[in-house]
C-alpha cells in the first residue's frame, strides 16, 4: 500500500509568499497522476514539499495514513518516495552502471543490487548498451532514461518525477512514458508526474491534476481533461 494524502498543504521559500496554498490531493495506491499547471504554478515547489526539501508552513503529508510531515527527505525516502528532479540529476562523473548501482545501494545489497540492475537494463536497453558509458557523454534521452531507472532500482512506493519530457525528441517522450506507464501498471508504483507536456502526460496517466496558484483548479480523469479544450485554454495556456 502507497497511498499519498496531501491536507491543506501550504509551502513556499523564504519569507516569501506562499506557493502552495493550502494544496489538497489524494493519490491513491497504484495510481498515475499527471500534475499540469502554465509555469510557476507550483509543481515543482509540490513534489519537493512532499520529499521535504521544501518544508511545510501548514497542513499534513500522509503516506498510507502515517504523517510525514515533519520527517527529514530522507527518512521520506527510506519509506519508499523517490523523487526524479527537474534537469535529470544524473552524476556525470560516474558510468551509467555505477549510477544505477548508486541507486539502489540503500535498498539492495550483492544479489539483490546486481538483479534489481539487470532489471533496469532489460526495461532501458540504450543503457544497457552504454552501461560503462561516463554520465556526461549521454544525450539528454539518455540522462533522463538513467534518471528515471536510478530511481526504479531502489524498487520505491511512490514516484515523483519532474518534468521527465522537458527537452527531449518526440520519440524519446514516448519511450520514456511508455516504461513509466508499464512500470506502473506492472508494479502497482503510485506516480506524480509533474508535465508541462499535457497531451503527454495524460496519454499515460489516470487522472489530471491542474495547479493554478499553488491550489488544485482541477482533478479529473485523465481522458475527460485532455478532452476539455475550455480547461486547456483556461489554465494551461492552450
Ligand atoms: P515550472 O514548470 O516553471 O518549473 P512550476 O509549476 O514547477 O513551474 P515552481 O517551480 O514550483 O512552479 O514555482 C512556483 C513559484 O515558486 C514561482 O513563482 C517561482 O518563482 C517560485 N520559486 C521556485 N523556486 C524558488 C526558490 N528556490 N526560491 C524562491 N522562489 C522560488
């Protein structure tokens, strides 16, 4: 069970006003929810006040009914959420296998570690292919392939991934959503995927989630909001 609750959440940097404004979800176990807002609505300020790198002024974060609220990122992260930042967060000085080994060292030892790899290898064969490969001589689908599979080699409950399409070829967006799609349905992983790529985005996932001024506008089902060209037009700037 991996289910995320999010009360009135309110969160923001500094003394600075607040980005999240009393920000209420739920994602329920298993789900795939796209979270899609126009720049500076607070996606990103949302996944990382749910790993704790940005802390809460008010409200709760719940993870199966366990308040996380108050927890450091990485007791967060030993309870199973892992978060996949915005601009890949790849160690460039490190191969693709040791950044996948990298991955898992907190979760997997000897056999484990090699097989939960092998694992990654068989869903990304590019890396695979570019296993001794140093961080920094990737393309950008690459990094972000790497980025999403050091992720999944800790095996998490709950994904967090950020804007995993920014930058990237049609062709590698696909690839890339269609293994998060699989993974999920495979696994029962529960995801947010921050996007600003919408169409992208719900192709793959259950539920929409639209961000305006760091509350939620809207929360539907993926098809029903990619279908709403009033809602596109209102929030998302299309
Ligand atoms: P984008 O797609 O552009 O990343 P977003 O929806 O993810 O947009 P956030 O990055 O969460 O939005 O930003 C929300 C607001 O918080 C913006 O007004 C932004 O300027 C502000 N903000 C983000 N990061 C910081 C920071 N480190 N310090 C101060 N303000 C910040």
């Amino acid at each position: 069970m991996s289910t995320v609750t999010i009360e009135a959440l309110t969160a923001g940097y500094g003394d600075g006003a607040p980005v999240l404004d009393e920000l209420s979800l739920d994602v329920p176990d298993g789900a795939v929810v796209a979270v899609l807002g126009a720049n500076g609505a607070g996606k990103t300020t949302l996944l990382r006040a749910l790993t704790g790198l940005v802390p809460a002024r008010s409200g709760r974060v719940l993870l199966d009914g366990t308040d996380l609220t108050g927890l450091p990122t990485e007791d967060r992260v030993r309870r199973g959420l892992a978060l996949v930042p915005e601009g890949r967060g790849v160690v460039v000085e490190l191969t693709v296998d040791e950044n996948l080994r990298l991955g898992g060292l907190w979760r997997h030892r000897g056999a484990g570690l090699r097989s939960a790899v092998a694992e990654m290898y068989a869903l990304f064969p590019a890396l695979h292919r570019r296993r001794d490969a140093a961080g920094h001589t990737l393309s950008g689908g690459e990094r972000q392939m790497l980025a999403l599979a050091r992720a999944l080699v800790s095996h998490p409950d709950v994904l967090l991934l950020d804007e995993p399409s920014l930058g990237l070829a049609p062709l590698v967006v696909a690839q890339l959503l269609g293994v998060l799609r699989d993974t999920a349905a495979r696994t029962g992983l529960t995801v947010l995927l921050a996007e600003q790529n919408v169409t992208g985005a719900l192709s793959v996932a259950d539920r929409g989630v639209v961000l305006s001024l760091g509350a939620v506008v809207a929360d539907r089902p993926a098809r029903e909001l990619a279908a709403d060209p009033a809602l596109r037009h209102a929030y998302l700037g299309f």
